[in-house]
C-alpha cells in the first residue's frame, strides 16, 4: 500500500485558479465567440430566449482541464442542437475529503483557447448547426448557495442521491462521489434546461447513474453517451492523465490491455464470469510481474482496485452474462508514485510524486 | 402513551383509492373543465404548447382530500397564473413505515367536484385570470419507475435530502418525511415546469425545506406561500382533520389557542424563549389538566410533541428572538384515540380509534 490518499499541495500551487478569471481578461485576439457566465440569472435569459426562437441546447458539463474526450462531446453535441453550453466548474462536493480537489488541473486559459479552436473549426466545416454559444463557470458559491459544499458522507447540504448505484464500483472507495456527481449534475440541469446533456462513455458508472437520476427524477434533458476517445496506443483520455509521466503512462497501458483481453473473451462467446475475468487478471498479473522485476528507477508498480462485470441498468455483479442485455466491463487502478526518478526523465505533473487512479470500461453488447 | 403507531386497516377499506378511477370514470353532468394526466409525456407536450403560447403555470401540489386551505392556494394561483396544474399523489416516500399511509384519506370523486366547482367559481367572478387546465394525478410507478418507494431511512432510491433542516421539528420524529416531500417535489417541479408553486404556510417546515431545495437546486420555479385556512373557531384546515370527530376536535383547539397566547407574548414585546413560550405551554397544561379531571367517556386526551421557537431559515431553536429577523413559532401534538365513546357520538372518521397529530404555527414577524 502507498499513501493514495495524500493531498500534493505542489500541484495547487502550480497550476491556475478559475477563482479570479473571467471573459474580460482573457488574452485572445478576436473577441471571443460565447459568452462566459459566472452566475446564474443572465444565463436563464439567454436560455428563455433560445427556447422561444425555437433553438435547441446541448449541455456538456465538465470540470475544465479539456482534452480531446471533452471536445468529441461538444462536436457530437453540435450535430444535435443549435447552441451549445459548456459549463466548467470543479464540483467539490464529489471530491472525498482526502481526494485530489486541491491537485486537480485547473487550466482555464487553454481551455478558453480549446474552446474557440472548436467553434472555428465548427464554423469552417458548416456541417454540424451547432455552435458553442456559452460557457457557464460559476463559483462555489452559486453552486452551493446555502451551505458550505460537504465532502464528508454524513455532512449537511442539499444533495441528490442515487442507491445503491452510488455505492458501487466506484462508489465503494469514493463513498461521497457519485453523490457529488448526482448534486451537481441536478443543479446544472436546472439552470441550463438543455434538450441534451452530454457525458463521456469513460465513467461508465457515471453515465448509468445521471441515466437513472433523469429518469427518477423526470428531468426534462435527455442523456446522450459519447464513446470513450483514445490515445493512439489506446489508454482512456483523462484530465489526470497529466500527471502520469511517460514511465507510469506506459505501464498504465495494461489497464486497456487487460479489458480487451477479457472482451476478446466475450466476442470468443464465453460468457461466465470467471472465464471473462480471468483473461483480464492474467494481462494484469504479467504485467505487475514484469514491473516488479525492474529496479526502482525502471519500473512503475500499480495496484488493481476493481475489475467488474456488471449489468448495464443495476451494475450488480454478473455470474453469466445474460445475452440479451449484455454487460458492463469496467475496472480501476491505482498507478503508486515513482519510486525513484532518472536525471532527465519526463515524470509528468507533480514530478511522479501524485498517485493516479487509473479507470477505463468496455460495453459488452447483447449478442441477439 | 398510546399506539399511535399502529395502522388503520379498518380506514384503508372505507375509502377509496384513486389507483382505478380514471377521467374516463368521472360522473359529471357536464364535460370535465380540465384534463386529468396519469402520466408524464402528454402533461410535458401541454406544457410545451402553454410556454410558447407564453402562458404561464401556477403548480399547486396536493395528496388530494381537498379542502379549503387547497382551494385557497388555488384562489391565489389563479390571480397570478394563466393556467393552473393541480397535483394529487399521496406519496408513499413521506410516510414512515408505521405511519398512516394506508389510512390516509383518497376522495377523488370529491376532489374532482370541488376543482369542477372553483373552476365555475372562477369563470364567474372573472377577476382572476387563471383557471385549473389540468390534473396531474400519476400512479406510484410513473413516479417511482426504477425501484419501489422506500420508507426505510437507509432505504434504496433517488432522493433529494435537505439537512440539517428535514432532522429538524417535524423531522425527530419523522424522520423519512422531508426527504420524501422533497423527492416528490423536485419530480413534480420538473414534470409541471411550473413559474410557480403554492405550499401552504399551515406546513411551515414543509415551505422552508422547499425553498431550502429550490435555492440551492436552482429550480427554476417560484415558491408562493399561502395562509394558513382555519376552520371559524380557528382550527387549522387539515386531511387528517375528518379523523377527529367532535370531541377531540374541540379539545384540539388547545394548539390555536397555545399559539397564539405565545404570540400575545411577542405582540407584548417579550422576546425571550422561555417568556415566550412558557405563554404556550400554560395554556396545554391547563387544557390537559381538566381534561384529565372527566371521564374516559367525556374527556380527550393528547401529548404535546414539541413547541418550537425557531430562526425562520434555518429552523435553529432561538434562546432570543432577533427583532430583525422574527420567528416561526411552531408546535404539534397528538390527540390520542377516545378511551371510550357515548351512544350516537360523532367520533369521525375511524370511529375515535385514529390517533391524529396536529400541527399548527404562526410567523413571528420581523419587529423592524
């Protein structure tokens, strides 16, 4: 075990607050395309106002740090909807009190600048309608108007929770996440009151628990899934994956590896649990294998948290997979720090010293 | 104490169930004013057509049992709302599990007759522009789809939680309540879309988590607070109240009649707790104590479950009333079943054998 837990002030410090930036100081040499909104009123009349000519609105919601997973979201909400609103806010209240609030990559700047990119690209190809009318990046206070945002799972505040959903996978060593997750997400579908919010097939659980939420709920959006966008060499884009490095980053590979092993298992027509599994337990076990024979300043050691096969509605565990609904193949692993570090060696943020929690699933689709 | 717990299942088979009655089954003369909706996407399509005809909705949510105190919400919707959805769901959620959820009164034929008879009310005195369009009366599977409704506080489900406030009064001795009215509230609200919502103040606690849910969830809905309607000797108009019968209703009475001899208090410029209400708790004792005095055939008994002195946001118990801010003087009580009944008495519905719980409260306005 290694101290997963710890909070790197060293990555707080270097990287840029939301707190203080806003659309008027922003560096770019056009006037920018949308509009940025820091509360919540001047946004529900742009909304009025939309829905009354007749226009359509995707919502994307994320917590900044934008990469290419992010931005295939927004050119699928575009094809869809006339405007579309991203809203960019690092939600607090699904972060547990020892997790990585404070480390976690606050890039508004770039994200800005990714942002505009986008719209010019959307403009020049003029085969989606939509376009990125807003950017909503409120702050804590709006979001939590009433009470300070609790991380802990018997605080006060108003929150959404979805069980057992929340409990878990993910749930099960981040017991206050998907009730973050769901908090907020309630809110934003409330201010924005998109025809369509959009989420990326990555956080799987995510995707069936928001699902259940609007169709608890009967919120009025509905929830379109965007397929898990890839590095060449196949590892899951993430907004962590900056602080891997290219050692960790490498390692991190078996992550996919091992659930395409068991997926080749499925699409091979096994279907019970164990024989699925297994295929992805042996990739991992070569690879922790091989690293734990390299020295401290080769190898790079992880630990497997979960590798699930679950149903795709209720993410109960699955000792055959029933054909005709499939399943959901997901897993988790915890990338430790570097041991020790080479002169010269590209350790990514926060120089190898901050775990990463790597998380990656594959849909199993019925087979009739 | 007494059974108070205990389930009526002799009330269950005497009302009816709104489960098979349907607008197809409504026996009036005349065509029905409004629609009646069991589920969701025709009631969505309506009010779509109603927003851009930019007609405004007034939602006024009910367990049904309608009676005066509703129809005056619905008085005060339609002079400021163009359309008027009534709600009519007994909620499962809000009931604990020894409460009176199977004994709780279901009249739809009445209900539909007093709304038929305030919508030709309406029509006449034509001074307030709204009318009821719509009844929105779902079954327990359109408004639980996923699971069923638990009553259990560590129960399965999508919920919306509000604390501290929903442990607070009402909440100590309920403790599934506000987390279930604020569930089906937030259903409702995103169902109606409605500009606004009419609560009546006779459930205090019941407004202040509400708006608590509305602020911090960003609905998109106005909260309306109506007065409380009393009876003419000041009773609080209540579902429950048609369990009292005419001895325990006047005895009941002690509730008014404490409250406002604490209000006498503050009026008199008395501003501590125990000043206050010390006023209240004289005047329960003094009932309590003559009725004690008479025979289990005269006398109606009842316990005092709290009297509250509290800050009106946060329901925090006040040792001194702010002058700036006021208070919410709040109190419940329950009036056991009669011990015994005479020949011919009029002992309501369940024959005396329902304990019934009373609640009452008066505002405290700011004196400034």
């Amino acid at each position: 075990m290694f101290a997963w837990k710890r909070q790197f002030s060293i990555a707080n410090t270097l990287l840029k607050t939301t707190t203080t930036t806003t659309a008027r100081t922003m560096t770019t040499a056009t006037p920018p395309s949308f509009q940025v909104f820091r509360d919540v009123p001047p946004l529900r009349q742009l909304r009025r106002t939309l829905l009354l000519s007749n226009r359509t609105v995707g919502l994307v919601p994320t917590m900044g740090a934008l990469h290419e997973g992010h931005l295939s979201l927004i050119r699928q909400a575009a094809t869809e909807n006339t405007d579309i609103i991203v809203s960019i806010f690092v939600n607090p209240t699904q972060f547990g009190v020892n997790e990585d609030l404070s480390s976690y990559p606050r890039t508004w700047d770039s994200d800005v600048a990714k942002l505009e990119a986008l719209n010019a690209e959307l403009s020049q190809q003029n085969t989606s309608p939509g376009r990125i009318t807003a950017i909503l990046a409120p702050t804590s206070k709006v979001m939590y108007p009433t009470l300070p945002p609790s991380s802990e799972i018997d605080g006060d505040g108003s929150f959404v929770t979805i069980l057992p959903l929340a409990k878990k996978l993910e749930g099960a060593s981040r017991p206050v996440f998907f009730r973050g997750v769901a908090t907020v997400c309630m809110k934003l579908f409330n201010i924005v009151n998109a025809e369509r919010a959009y989420f990326g097939q990555k956080d799987v659980q995510q995707t069936v628990v928001i699902r259940r939420m609007v169709q608890d709920f009967h919120v009025g959006t509905e929830i379109r899934i965007g397929e898990t966008v890839r590095e060449e060499d196949g590892l899951a884009m993430s907004s962590r994956n900056v602080y891997l490095g290219v050692r960790r980053r490498g390692v991190g590979l078996v992550l996919y590896e091992a659930l395409r092993a068991a997926e080749g298992a499925y699409l091979a027509g096994k279907g019970g649990r164990e024989e699925v599994l297994d295929a992805a337990r042996g990739v991992a076990k070569r690879v922790l294998d091989e690293q734990s024979w390299l020295g401290p300043a080769e190898r790079a050691l992880f630990e497997v948290d979960y590798i699930s096969l679950a149903d795709p509605d209720s993410l109960e565990e699955l000792k055959v997979i029933d054909p005709a609904k499939g399943a959901i193949l997901s897993a988790a692993l915890k990338m430790a720090p570097l041991e020790e570090s080479k002169p010269g060696e590209d350790c990514g943020l926060g120089d190898g010293k901050v775990p990463v929690r790597l998380i990656d699933n594959l849909i199993f689709k019925p087979r009739v």
